[in-house]
C-alpha cells in the first residue's frame, strides 16, 4: 500500500465547543477517548468536513458555530503525503449563520471551485452510532451511506447529484404549482435523465467493484461476507441496455408519470427512490434481520472492502472516522479490526469513553484524551 496523505495538524475555530484547538496528529490510528460530551464526536465531525458535504451529522452550519461565538467557524488542516503539504481550510464567517453560500474552502490559501476539489488530496469515510440503524432505518440513509462510498471513488457523483436533485426540485414546483408547461416539463425532464442515469450508472459500477472486492477477501474473516445489490429501476437497466436507451426510457417513464405525480405533488420515480441492498452471506439473511453486533460487523466489512477498494482504485485509502467503533464489536473483532486498518495503512480515528476498548494498540496509535475542549496525551 503506498504512503497516505493524512492529517497532520488540525486547527479550530469556534467549531462546536471548541473555541480555539491546534492538534498535531500522527498517520495511522488515532484514538480519542472521554467522557461523554466531551468533544469527541465533534472532532470527527470537523475532519468529516475535509469532504464535500454537510459532515458527519449533517447538521445545519448554524449549529455548528461555536454558542457565544460569532456565528462563524473554521477550521484548518495540514496534511502530509508523498507529494509534500497540502493545507485546506474551510468555514463559514461569522453573519453568514445560515451558511447561504455553502462554506468556503481554501487549498494551499486559494479558493476553491468547489469543495469537490479536497478529494483530489483526500477522501473521508465515516461510521458513526447514528448509523447503527442503517439497514433497518429509511431507505434514504443508505442512499446516502452508497452515494458516499460513491464518492469516494468517483469524485464527479457529488455534482450529478446536486444537478439531479435541482433539476427534480424544479420538476416538483411545477407539480405542485400544477402546471402544464409541457416545454419546462420537458427542458427538467431531460435534465433528470441524464444526471439520473449517470448517478445509477457509477451507483451500479460501485457496487460492482465492491462485491467483486469482498469475493475476493477471505471468507472466514471476524467481519461477515456481504451480498450487496441496489434495487432501483435505473440501476437494474443500466446492468444490461446502453445509457442512451435508459436515459431515454427514464424520460419517456418521467412524461407518463406527470399526471400521478401531479397528484401526489411528487416526483415518485427515479435514482432517489433507489435502496442499497445488503444480506449477510455466511447466514443467508437480508442485514435487517441481523442482530445488532452481527449488522455493526457487516457494516464495519463493507467499509474496510470499501476501503481497500478505494485505495487500489485512487491510490488514496480513505481516512475513517470510526464513532463509539467499540461498542458493539467483542474482543475478538476489535483486535481484527486494529490490525486491518494497520494493513490498510491509512489514518483511522476511532473514539470511546473508554481508552482501556483500545489497549491491545498500545504503541501502534496515538492516544488522545478530550476533556471538554482540551485535548491532551492519554497517560
Ligand atoms: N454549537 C455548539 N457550541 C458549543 N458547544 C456545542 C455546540 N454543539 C454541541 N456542543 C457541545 O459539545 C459537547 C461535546 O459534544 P460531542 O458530541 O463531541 O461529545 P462526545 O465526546 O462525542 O460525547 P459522547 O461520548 O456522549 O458521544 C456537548 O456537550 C455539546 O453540547
Ligand atoms: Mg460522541
């Protein structure tokens, strides 16, 4: 595996509760422990926002902002690789506090584009509590889990889904406002097959990939082999016709569909109806039907393949953001899971309450405690 850019240092500015925090971090694992409501989750939750997006809890901007700040926030990286330094610093100021203009993102001290531009220098992927429910929660979080694993590997999927959900916001206005411009019907239309198609298009290439990389890890792993599908209309037909032929079944799908959507008010067809599908293989059972340990473990496998995936892929392994990581995994799969990411090579922050959940890494990782905004050596 060739040598990570990860992060070096990391500055906050009124981020949560941390008024002002310079950290020096070292590559590879990194643990922070604490109590609850120490501030743990809120550092992963800043290095969440090294990738495009709202972060980790996807969180409005004015929540963000440290309370008694100015409404404003920052915060800044240095990261190191095999190619030098990189600095990326993003935020909102102060009196932007519903973060309009989307938070600015600096590289090496110029604005950027867009902040798609920091996944030329990393990609972050992230397991949190939160997502403990993610095969039994709403369809719509695993879309987001898949959309980001897309992401990952192929920087463009952010923007067809931005375009995607414009052009849909445009097509459910005119719905609701009951309109029969069939010209601007069409105009959307065309727009939604195109960006739609594209998005099930590198959703389906995705899990392609993926699957192929899990066949290819050992089966007896602590972490289950998992069957991973998508349902969705786009997705299915993208396997086996040409993107010209489904754009153009979508669309025809989308000008049928006006009246029953106007009635509902709704767009109700379409790649933002689609689902990740996941069955845990050694059992024969749909993920939801797992118990809790056996869905963390599942979860925690895709993310490692993923991971790997990435890596070979881009040359870039994702920095994981692993929350509470501890909680549900016994002895047993912690220590597999230490020594994966150390395989993995890339940086891996992983939180607890309790550092004692870590101490079979006891000189392989670099060891923080949070303590209420400061952040200091584990002793
Ligand atoms: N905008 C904000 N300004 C100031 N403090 C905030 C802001 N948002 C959240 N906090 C506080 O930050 C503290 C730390 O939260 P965080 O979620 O990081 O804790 P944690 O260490 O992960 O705790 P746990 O172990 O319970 O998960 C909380 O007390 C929370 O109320
Ligand atoms: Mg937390």
């Amino acid at each position: 595996m060739p040598i990570q850019n990860h992060i070096s240092k990391l500055t906050l500015t009124n981020f949560r509760n941390y008024a002002a925090l310079t950290i020096d971090l070292a590559p590879g694992a990194v643990v922070f422990s604490g109590d609850n409501g120490a501030g743990k989750t809120n550092l992963l939750e800043a290095i969440s926002f090294l990738t495009p997006g709202r972060g980790l809890r996807r969180a409005p901007y004015a929540d963000v902002a440290r309370e008694g700040g100015d409404g404003g926030f920052a915060l800044h990286a240095q990261l190191d690789g095999p190619d030098g330094q990189v600095e990326i610093g993003t935020g909102i100021a102060g009196g932007d506090t519903a973060g309009e203009g989307g938070r600015r993102v600096r590289i090496n001290g110029a604005s950027a584009r867009s902040a798609e531009d920091m996944l030329e220098w990393l990609r972050v992927v992230w397991l949190t509590p939160a997502m403990d429910a993610l095969f039994t929660g709403p369809a719509a979080d695993r879309r987001r889990f898949l959309d980001r694993l897309v992401l990952a590997i192929d920087p463009g999927h952010g923007q067809r889904a931005i375009d995607y959900e414009k052009a849909m916001r445009g097509r459910n206005r005119l719905l609701t406002e009951g309109s029969r411009d069939d010209r601007w019907f069409d105009a959307i239309e065309t727009q939604m097959a195109e960006t739609g198609v594209a998005i099930a298009a590198a959703r389906a290439e995705m899990v392609r990939l993926l699957a192929a990389m899990i066949d290819r890890l050992p089966d007896t792993g602590p972490f289950p082999q998992a069957d991973i599908g998508l349902s969705g209309d786009l997705e299915a037909e993208i396997a086996t016709a040409p993107a010209v032929d489904v754009e153009e079944r979508f669309r025809r799908t989308l000008i049928e569909g006006r009246d029953r959507d106007r009635a509902a008010g709704r767009t109700l067809e379409g790649p933002h109806r689609s689902d990740l599908v996941v069955r845990h293989r050694p059992k024969a059972m749909p993920a939801e039907l797992c118990s809790t340990g056996e869905q963390k473990a599942l979860l925690v496998g895709i993310v490692l393949s993923h991971a790997r995936l990435t890596g070979e892929m881009s040359g870039m392994t994702p920095i994981l953001l692993l929350d509470e990581i501890a909680a549900h995994l016994d002895s047993g799969r912690r220590a597999a899971l230490f020594s994966i990411l150390e395989e993995l090579n890339c940086q891996a922050f992983m939180t607890g309450t309790d550092a004692a959940l870590f101490s079979s890494l006891k000189g392989r990782a670099q060891f923080l405690t949070v303590d209420h905004g400061v952040i200091g050596p584990t002793i």
